[in-house]
C-alpha cells in the first residue's frame, strides 16, 4: 500500500499548466505515493496523451465517460485511492518539493490530526496566505470563511471512510469547505507555517468564473457551521469586532460605530460617546 493517494482531478486544462503541475508531483521529495488523475470528460485538449507522455508507473489514468462534476470526480478519486494518506491536488497548480515529505511528518506525529495543509503562494502576485494554525484558531476562523486551502492540504483517508464523509455536490463549488465543516466534529486541523504550495491565479479559476455560485454555496456552508457549533460560532462573534464611520455630506466625520463581540458603542464625531449598550441574547440556544 503506498503512503500517499495523489487526488488529481482534471477537466479542459491547459497543457503548460497541465504539465507544470504534474512534473511538481512526480518531483516530490517523498516518493512513495499513486498519482491518480481523473478527466472529467474534457472536450478540450488531449489530457490523456499529455499524463501518458509521462512514463511513471506510479500515474493511474481515468475517464469519467460524462462529465459529472468536481464533487463526483473527487469522490471517484477518493473511490480508487489506496493510500493511508490523501494529497488533493489541482490541474493547474504547483506542490514544491517537500510539501508532500513535511505534510505526511505531520500526520505521522500527530495521530489526533486528520487534515493538514500548508501556507501557499499565489502567482503571479507572489502574495502569500496568512492563515491560523493551531485547530482552535482554524476552527474559529471557519466561521468567517475558509482558513485551510484544500489543494494544498493532506488528509487522513481513515477520518473519511470512518466517518462517511464524501463531498457534497449540493455545496459545489464549495465542497471543500462543506467537506471541511464535516470534518470539525470528527478530527483537529492544523496549517503548517512553511510555504509549500503555489496557486496558480488565472482568469479560469473557478472563483472567478462561478463567482455567484460560490458565494451561495459558502453563505450555506455558513449556514450549517452556525447550527452544527453553536458554541464555537458565539465565541467567534465575541471575538470579532467592527467599526463604521457616518459622514455628513459625504466628508465631515459625524459617528462612529464600534461593534466588539455583544457591545456596541456610538461616539459623536469619532470621540465623544454618545451611547453604549450590550445584547445580551445568545444568537443560538444550546
């Protein structure tokens, strides 16, 4: 059984970028891991003559006769892997050399740990994520959004199959987050502070291109996050704080409203307090 599962869906991927992603697997540090690639029925490009241009035995090719989606395709991914180690990995982007080696070490250390992934770099801006660590702080932050970048992160294929836990084609494309907000009540994250990772920024990534749909689908993951961890979700709204700014004719400063938590406070130009007052009805009943 190899260590690692390599996750690697595609669809009408570009050849450059194609090509750079899979060279970024095959050079990994660690080398014991299958490199699945799964098209999802591509109408564009020769994806299979590109993946079979690489003469590894550790590449597995398949068709999905249809196409069925990106949560059908990693779930079939998920279906065919072997390994006792997840590593998702997108079309177009790139995994430097150690990120498999350093993601594995930290699950092999941390038996409590079911998903890790990594601080990224995007290009060709070259800004780097700034994300939370610890499981605490990434929990906290899922209530705002999502803090893992799941083509970077490596998960425990036990914590799936122990649990059912797939991805869910309603959350699409937010399935990662939904899949993550699963996975809250079953095992502890954590982000490695290193940067491992490069994500490739395009006029075809899925944010961009589903924007609207993505927006939806996080406001439901959101949602569920809200019901499923009451607790958690209060503490975060605790936590949070907010200020807005009220100007008369557009210019001249007139309020301020500052928000930390349950309090809030209204100033008269920005210094003098005007009135304070604090909720203090809990959003959730337990």
């Amino acid at each position: 059984m190899p260590k690692i599962s390599v996750l690697f869906p595609t669809f009408n991927t570009k050849e450059e970028y194609l090509r750079e992603a899979i060279e970024s697997v095959l050079n990994q540090t660690l080398e014991d891991f299958e490199f699945i690639i799964v098209d999802d029925g591509s109408t564009g490009g020769d994806i299979e003559s590109v993946v079979k241009s690489y003469a590894d035995p550790r590449i597995r090719f398949y068709r999905n006769e249809a196409n069925i989606g990106i949560s059908g395709t990693r779930n079939r991914l998920i279906d065919l892997a072997n390994g006792e180690y997840l590593a998702v990995m997108d079309h177009d982007d790139v995994s430097l050399p150690e990120r498999f080696e350093r993601e594995a070490a930290f699950l092999d250390a941390h038996p409590d740990v079911g998903l890790v992934s990594c601080r990224i770099q995007r290009f060709p801006h070259g800004d780097l994520s700034n994300f939370p660590e610890n499981d605490k702080e990434i929990k906290l932050a899922m209530m705002r959004g999502c803090p893992i970048v799941h083509s970077a992160c490596m998960i425990r294929k036990s914590v799936l199959t122990g649990n059912a836990l797939r991805y869910e084609e309603e959350f699409s494309p937010s399935e990662d987050y939904a899949l993550f907000a699963r996975l809250m009540k079953v095992t502890k994250f954590h982000n490695l502070p290193e940067v491992l990772f490069r994500y490739r920024c395009h006029e075809s990534n899925t944010s961009l291109l589903q924007a609207d749909r993505m927006a939806r689908a996080t406001f439901a993951v959101q949602a569920l996050l809200k019901v499923e961890h009451p607790a958690l979700y209060d503490e975060f709204i605790l936590r949070a704080a907010c200020a807005v700014r009220v100007k008369l004719f557009g210019f001249i400063p007139l309020l301020k409203i500052e928000t930390q938590g349950y309090k809030t406070k209204v100033y008269l130009f920005g210094k003098l307090l005007l009135l304070s007052f604090k909720r203090t009805a809990k959003l959730h009943e337990k």
